[in-house]
C-alpha cells in the first residue's frame, strides 16, 4: 500500500518494538534525559511509578519512525501528535517489554495528504499514547 493508494479505514502493517533498560540508557544520553525514573529502579519506586519507565518521547519517536518506515520516506510525515496516556514499565531482565504499533487511515485529502490515528499499545495490552495521529504527504 502506498500513500496514493489508500482509503479511509485501511489498515496498515502492525509493528512490534521490543525496548530494554539498554535502550532507555541509550536513549537518555542521546536526549540528555538524564531523569533516574527512565534507569533506576529504586528512584521510580520511590516517586510511586511501578519500575523504570520508557521516555514518553521515546515512544513517540518510535511511532513516529514506524510511520515514516511505512510511507517510505521520512519526509512524507508533516506533522505527529499524540498524548502521553500510560507509561510503559520496562523489567530489568534481557527481554524488556514490547510496544505494539498499528494505524488506520482517518482521512485522505483531495491533495493527496493521509491522516493516520495511530496506536500504541504496551506490555499489559493497554494504550500508552492517546490520540496520536499523523499527517502524511
């Protein structure tokens, strides 16, 4: 499926990303969010989450790259939005957790732009991001 080949309610390819404490560590230098909740299970504890916590952003990051691999081009997507619904708890173990991507097409315009209401779903089968919709052309 390409993008001028889509209609509203189409379906694209789900995606499985697997995330370890690794990857938090990584991508907390990369971003310089260096906050102990994304790599110390102790201070998470402490401030009432249930463990280490992936990077909101990171989860975005990562559904916005799962779009763009589908449209083939990174420059396709013009905009990406989403809320931060849930935290995905990531186990120190060599397995980690996994977030499950999906999306429909929401619209497609007379100019060839697709809106895509994009899903994002953690470990325990809940949504981690809250409409997140991307804007292709």
């Amino acid at each position: 499926m390409s993008l001028p080949d889509v209609v509203v309610g189409d379906e694209i390819p789900g995606r499985t990303v697997p995330l370890t404490r690794a990857d938090l560590v990584r991508y907390a230098g990369a971003s310089g969010d260096l906050n102990p909740i994304h790599w110390n299970e102790r201070t998470a504890v402490d401030v009432g989450l249930p463990g280490v916590i992936a990077h909101g952003m990171l989860t975005m990051a990562l559904a916005a790259q799962y779009v763009a691999d589908w449209a083939g081009d990174p420059a396709a997507v013009r905009s990406f939005s989403t809320r931060f619904t849930r935290p995905v708890v990531v186990p120190d173990d060599d397995e980690g957790a996994s977030v499950e991507f999906g999306a429909k097409v929401k619209a497609v315009d007379d100019d060839g732009t697709v809106t895509l209401a994009v899903t994002a779903t953690g470990p325990d089968g809940k949504g981690v991001l809250g409409k997140a919709l991307a804007v292709l052309r």
